[in-house]
C-alpha cells in the first residue's frame, strides 16, 4: 500500500501539524531545464526500485514528499524509467528527518537542514560522480576504458584509501562501508559489461576486478539493500566470462554455490529460471532452489517467471495466424504451404550476433532431417534496404531451406510478440501451433520436441 502524501510547498505546516508518529519530509526545487518533470519516490526491494509515490513540481518547480518510511533504510529520488537512468539520486531515510534539495542540471545539492546520513551519502555523490557518467550512463557520455581506468585508479588511490564516513548510525554505517565497495564495484563491472567502441584485452583489464567475485558480496543479504543491488548481482555473475575465468557462463549450480546468502539465492535462482526454455526445467530446478525463495516478493516473481516461460505455449494446438512473405526469388511463400510436415520457423537478422551463433547448429539439425517431414524456414526481419545484404549473406554462408524477407519488424514480430532475436517457433504436421518460443537449436531440447511432433 502507498503511503505517500504529495503536497505542494505552501502544505506543510499544515500536514506537519496535523500527522502523526515520524514522518519523513522532502523538500526540493527541480531546476532542471530539459527531461522529465515528474519526480518520483522509490524504495529498494530485494535491490531492485519499486515507485511508492511521485509528485509534479510547481510552477517554482517545487516539489515533495511526506511519508512513513516502511522501514529503515535507502530511498531513491528522481525520474525516469530506467533503474539506473541519470536521474535518480540515493538517500537514507528512517522516519523523522527532513531532506532538503536542490536538482539542476546536472546533479543535486543539498539545502538547508539534513541528516548526517544523507550528507554522507551525497558526498559519496559527488565523489563518484565522474566514474559514474562514464560507467553507467554511457549513452550521455561516450567514453571506453581508456578515460574510465586511470579515473578509476585515481579513486581508488585518494577516496577509497580513506574510511566511510561515521554519522553515528550504526544501521547506516555499518551498510555504508559495504555499499562503498559495492557501488563501486558496480560502477566498474557495468563499463565492461556495456557497449562502448572498443572494449580492452583481458591484459588491460586492472588486477581490482579479480576482487569482484559472487563470495565477496553475497556473504549476507547487505546487497539487497542497495538500490543497484540486483544490477549487480548480474553483473558479478557474468564477469568472470569476460576476465577470461570461464569459458561460458556459469551455470545455476555454479552460481549458488558461490552465493552466501539464502535470500541472494533465491535472487539466483530467479535470474537463472529466465533463461531456462520449458516448464519441465523449470520445475527441475525448483525443486533444489526453490526453498531459497523466502520473501512473498520472490514467491510472486517466482509465479510471473512461470508465466514467462510458458508463453509459448499459451496456445499450443490451436491455429496459428498466417505469413507470407517473398523468397529469394521474390515467390510469395506462406506458412500454410507446408500443412502436413513439421515447421521450424527460426525469426533471425544478418545483423543480429546471437542469431549467426546459431547457424552452425541449424545446419547440423538440417542435415540430421533430410528426407524427414521437417521444413526449416527462416524469415529475416533484415530492414527493406538491407535486402541485398540478406540475399548476399544467404549465398555466402549457404543456407538451405526456405528463407524469406520479411522487411523489418512487420506482422509476424507483432502478431506473435516478438521482441528479440533469434526466436524460433515450431508448428504440427496438422498446422497447429507447437510452441512459439522453442528452444534454440544448439538445445537438445529442440530436437526432442521435433521427434515428438514427427512421431503424431
């Protein structure tokens, strides 16, 4: 339940009178000329941000917020939809202070009357900002790992040499040293886990990234607590593939083993059942982790990845909407044509990386049903002016068949929600819908579920 009361500034005294228990206050002026004007009030669940209230400032461009903290612990003001859009900024609230600041175009800073520990927090702010707009908010600030590291070296050498600052607050400052380390940490993992135009070697990378592993933050639940704490968490699972440690990502096993913290596992396990292609492997895995599931919110989430995962087969065996689009000879060929044999529909572009890394694999399951009643066709989702681009790759990597131009993200992408790619599908021999989010066929699973289909 919200329990967040929007007031403009003329309000307070008012409501401050006549509330009850202890509240805490915002008071802020957005000076900020361009971007969204709305400000928005999140709190931190299990490291992720949650809204709990927003607030349209006045024509001064006053704004505010009057709230009972649910408890004790980091909040986030700014605007946005993004979790780490430039425009949010961390504060600590525990009931009965008041926050007073100002945002301009920039940044923030603080006005008036507040607490020791959201002046240390916005130290911290203001000390992290460089490394921050290169790291993390790159589309605003093009930059690569040359400006970043020996940024990152200063800071390490000057403000991390020196200890957190102490408010008093045990609850606080016991957090703010870990939150430090792991801010920072995150800062550094998202600048080689984001696009950038050049990327460094594995010997360029500085020796303070092999200090970021999965055991070092998650030996308690303190990560959860922070507002990047579920950015994080990700990257840390996935660094060690770019260091060069592993050869693939790790896998669920791997992962939770190295995790300390039951609550952080059951954030594992959450991230690990996104990835997985059917419900059977999703129950597999549920029935060694889903102890780890111990807060209501992981249980709901636990509910929605279900879903996620069986979206595909939402509409198993029923009639599925028909394409056609042109061949490489410009012949209109439709779904529809082929009734009677098994289709695997693989949705792919000539630009798309993870789509190419599958190619070897096709070919493989190609060769493995010839003379079968199995039809490999592939619709690219190219753009109109690529098409020769298309025609050529075709050619040059000899891929057999059916393969069609679908000229961009047109009615197959709508109709069958597409948003990412490859995506495959596969239909019946009676022309019904199998599974419109199958797996890929570098997935073994692919090929069980082709056999069950030939086998009807």
């Amino acid at each position: 339940m919200k329990k967040i009361i929007i007031v403009s500034a003329i309000q307070w005294m008012a409501i401050g009178m006549a509330m009850a228990g202890q509240p805490s206050i915002v008071k802020g002026v957005w000076k900020r000329e361009t971007g969204e004007k709305k400000v928005n009030l999140y709190k931190v669940t299990l490291g992720r941000l949650e809204e709990i209230g927003s607030s349209l400032p006045n024509a001064d461009g006053s704004f505010g917020f009057y709230f009972t903290p649910e408890k004790e612990g980091a909040y986030v003001i700014g605007n946005g939809n993004s979790v780490s859009a430039m425009d949010k900024y961390y504060f600590w609230f525990k009931g009965g202070e008041e926050l007073n600041m100002a945002v301009n175009d920039s940044s923030y800073t603080l006005t008036g009357k507040n607490s020791k520990e959201n002046m240390a927090l916005t130290q911290w702010h203001d000390q992290l900002q460089g490394l921050e707009a290169q790291a993390v908010y790159f589309t605003r600030n093009i930059s690569t790992y040359a400006d970043f590291f020996p940024l990152l070296d200063k800071f390490l050498k000057t403000v991390m040499n020196k200890p957190a600052v102490a408010t008093g607050n045990q609850s606080f400052d016991v957090l703010f040293k870990e939150w430090r380390e792991a801010h920072l940490g995150y800062m550094a993992t998202s600048l080689l886990l984001t696009p950038r135009s050049v990327h460094p070697s594995k010997e360029e990378i500085p020796a303070f990234y092999q200090q970021l592993t999965l055991g070092r933050f998650t030996k308690d639940g303190k990560l959860m607590d922070m507002p990047f704490g579920a950015s994080f968490l990700g990257n840390l699972n996935i660094l060690p593939l770019v260091l060069g440690k592993q050869s693939s990502l790790p896998s669920a096993d791997e992962t939770i083993a190295a995790v300390g913290n039951d609550t952080i596992r059951g954030e594992v396990f959450l991230m690990e059942a996104h990835r997985v292609k059917n419900y059977a492997a999703y129950a597999e895995m549920e029935k060694k982790y889903g102890k780890y599931l111990v807060t209501k919110d992981q249980k709901d989430r636990a509910i929605e990845v279900v879903k996620y995962i069986t979206r595909g087969t939402l509409n198993a065996g029923k009639d599925p909407v028909n394409f056609t689009y042109p061949d490489m000879e410009g012949k209109q060929v439709s779904l529809t044509d082929f009734k009677g044999k098994v289709v695997l529909v693989d949705v792919w572009a000539t630009w798309c990386g993870p789509c190419k890394k599958e190619i070897p694999a096709l070919k493989k399951m190609e060769e493995e049903y010839h003379g079968k009643d199995v039809v490999f066709m592939s619709v690219s989702v190219d753009e109109q002016k690529d098409e020769q681009k298309w025609k050529d790759f075709v050619k040059k990597e000899e891929l057999k068949g059916v393969q069609l131009f679908a000229a961009g993200w047109s009615d197959i992408c709508k109709v069958y929600e597409i948003k990412g790619i490859p995506r495959f599908m596969v239909f019946g021999k009676d022309g019904k819908i199998v599974n419109t989010d199958a797996p890929r066929p570098s997935d073994p699973e692919l090929k069980d579920l082709i056999d069950t289909e030939l086998k009807k």
